[in-house]
C-alpha cells in the first residue's frame, strides 16, 4: 500500500485498572454478604426474621449480578438499579445491623455511576447509615465505630477520585498524541503531494513542453519554406517527427512512474491483488474467476487502489479476522469483491477526518470508469465491497 493510504490505528485507552479495582469490588461484596449472613445465622438462629433476611440477602445478590450488564454509565436502568440496590440493602441493615460493611463495595458503585457531587452525597449517607447500625450493635460507647466508616469512606473515595482523574488526563494525553500524529501524517502527505506536484512540472517543462514547443517551430518553418524550398521544408518536417516520438516515449515513461509500483515490470493485476495483506491478524486470501483478459492500465491501477482501500477499512474498523479478495472477468465488465468476517455496520461510513479519502475516493475511481461501487453489510454478519467496472469489447 502506498504511504499516502497508510493510517496509524487508533488505539484505546487503557482499561486495566478500571477493570481490576471492578473485580476486587465485586469480590469484596459478595465476601462481604456471605460473612454478614453466615454471621446472622450462627447468632440469631430460629428468629421470625431470619426468612426476610436470607429472601433479602439473594435478592441483594441477584440484584447485584445484573448491575454488570447494564454498563457504567449513568443511564435510567443503571440509576434505577442503583436505587434498588441501595433500598434493599438499607432494608437489610434495619433487620441485621451486621450487614452494614457491604456498603464499602457500594461506594465504589456509587462513585462509577453517579457524577462526582451525587456520588459524595450518597457515600455520606451510606457512611452515616454504617455508623447507626454499628453503634446499634455495640453495647457500649466505641469512637472507633464512630470515626472507623468515615475513615474508610473517605480514603475510597479518594482513590476512586484519583484513580479517575489520572485515567481522565491518560485519555486525553492519547486522545492529543492520536490527534498529533494524524496532522503530522496529513502535513507529510500534503508536502509529498506538492514536492511530487513540483517533480512532474519540472520533468514536463523539460521533456513534453520543450519538445512541443520545438515541434512548433519546425512546423512554423516548414510551413514559410514549403513553396520556396521542399526538401528543406520536409526535413523540418521529419525534425519535428522525430521529436514527437521522443515525446510520446517521454509521456508514457511519465504515466509509468504515476502508476502503482505493484504494476510495474508488467506485474498483472491479479499477481498485485494476491500479494496484498491487510495485517498480520487478518488472513488474505485471493479467488480469481473466469478467463483473464487484458485490462487498461487506469482499470488496473484504480481496482488494485480500491482493494488497498478496502483492506485498510477492514484492518481499521472491522475486528475481522479474514478477508476475501475476488476477481471475476465477466465478458463485459470486471467484478472485484473484498469480503470480511467483521463486525459489519448499519450503513457505509467514510473515514474519520484527516486518515484519507476512503470510500468517496473508490466511489471516484469507480465513476470515472463508468463504473458502480456497492456496499452490503449487515451488523454481526460483515461486510461485502463489490467494485464493477464495464470492459470495452475486443475487436
């Protein structure tokens, strides 16, 4: 692929830490839950409540296991799953005070789906409401039951807080690193285009325009001489046949150094095609159909082109893990499909700003040729690029 369709991939902010202080949180509460009731049954055994608090305790847990799958931002469910968690536990700590420490994973909780001033309160409530049951339990007067929760309230939060504000400046240090790059790589490709732009203004003033303007003036010449002196008026004629050959030698060298590098040397379109990959985690794999027949340069160079397009999109945005590159000769027109595995989408997608054409540049490629360009993707089920392109009939 050429450097100019190269694209750095995007990647992710890491997920690590949030996942690993998640997984100690829910560990920790079910422990939690499971000594509280362990604890409940081995002192309070036979009591008329003990049936309202084992149904509450499973309650608690199976409200507990669903709060995952509901995702961690603040949406309506999540809040509602919140409130329920919250209002049976606060139920469950009015019938067994010892259940009260579960409140500790629940701040985390609170803190990774409430914004930051409503989580605080909420720590604050369950911190006091720990303190009530604690100093209910106790039989005598405890500082440490008094400043114990707070204590340990307030240290969670702070992590939490902390923790959330590194990852907060960790994206955005990637997110400007992301954007940094991408306005390099536009920079370095708008000054290869202009030193390129510059390169074949100097080869045509010096090879086609100079022959042109040489033709010009043998042809001028000849055409003053023409009834005075013949031959002299036919070897300028000849003069300016010759540089016009040497021209059109010098426009077709032009045209072979803009056309695809994977094309030189007479390399065929399917020898180019089946020699492209899309990454080392994708396989490639190649189908060629029907009787080859020889193609124009531009079909070659703009189907080859739609197909490194395409692979890039497969890597980039697709999580496939094969990807299928067929061409088809039909007679009258040439077919080129790129299949994949991915994840598909709902409807075609250019790129994000600054990484390329994309799919309106093989839209372009395509309608120059009087072609048609079509896309099939369904959510789940990948995606299908299909690229036909009319041939002329052989004489």
């Amino acid at each position: 692929m050429p450097p100019t369709e190269e694209h750095p991939v995007t990647p992710a902010p890491p997920r690590d830490d949030t996942r690993t202080l998640a997984t100690v949180a829910h560990t920790a509460f079910f422990l939690l839950l499971g000594a509280s009731v362990a604890r409940f049954l081995l002192r309070h055994p036979g009591e008329p409540r003990t049936p309202w608090v084992i149904a509450l305790s499973v309650t608690l847990a199976l409200l507990y296991v669903l709060g995952p799958a509901l995702g961690a931002a603040p949406t309506r469910r999540r809040l509602l799953w919140l409130g329920l968690v919250v209002t049976t536990w606060v139920v469950l700590v009015v019938l067994a005070p010892s259940f009260a420490w579960c409140a500790v994973p629940l701040f985390f909780t609170a803190l990774r789906t409430l914004p930051p001033r409503a989580a605080i309160v909420l720590v604050a409530l369950l911190t006091a409401f720990v303190v009530t049951a604690q100093l209910q339990l106790s039989k005598s007067f405890d500082p440490n039951l008094l400043l114990a929760p707070p204590a340990v309230a307030a240290l969670a939060t702070a992590v939490f807080v902390h923790m959330e504000r590194q990852a907060q400046a960790q994206r955005a240090l990637i997110d400007d690193l992301i954007r940094t790059r991408r306005e390099l790589a536009a920079t370095e490709r708008r000054e290869g285009t202009l030193a390129e732009r510059q390169r074949l203004s100097m080869e045509i003033h010096d090879t086609l325009a100079q022959n042109l303007s040489s033709q010009q003036m043998l042809l001028q010449a000849a055409d003053r001489t023409w009834d005075s002196d013949p031959a002299t008026a036919r070897g300028h004629v000849r003069t300016a046949t010759g540089i016009a050959a040497h021209g059109l030698a010098e426009a077709r060298r032009l045209v072979h150094d803009l056309a695809p590098s994977e094309l030189a040397d007479g390399a065929g379109l399917a020898e180019a095609l089946r020699a492209l990959d899309a990454g080392p985690d994708i396989e490639v794999r190649f189908h060629l159909e029907g009787a080859p027949a020889p193609l124009p340069d531009r079909v070659q160079s703009a189907l080859l082109r739609i197909a490194q397009g395409a692979l890039a999109n497969v890597r980039e945005h697709s999580d496939a893990r094969t990807a299928a590159l067929t061409l088809s000769f039909l007679g009258d027109q040439v077919v080129l499909d790129i299949a994949d595995d991915g994840h598909g989408f709902t409807e075609p997608r250019t790129d994000a700003a600054g990484r390329g054409h994309g799919l309106p540049a093989m839209r372009a490629r395509v309608r120059q040729l009087g072609g048609t360009l079509t896309i099939e993707s369904t959510p789940g089920e990948g995606t299908v690029l299909s690229a036909a392109i009319p041939l002329e009939p052989a004489p």
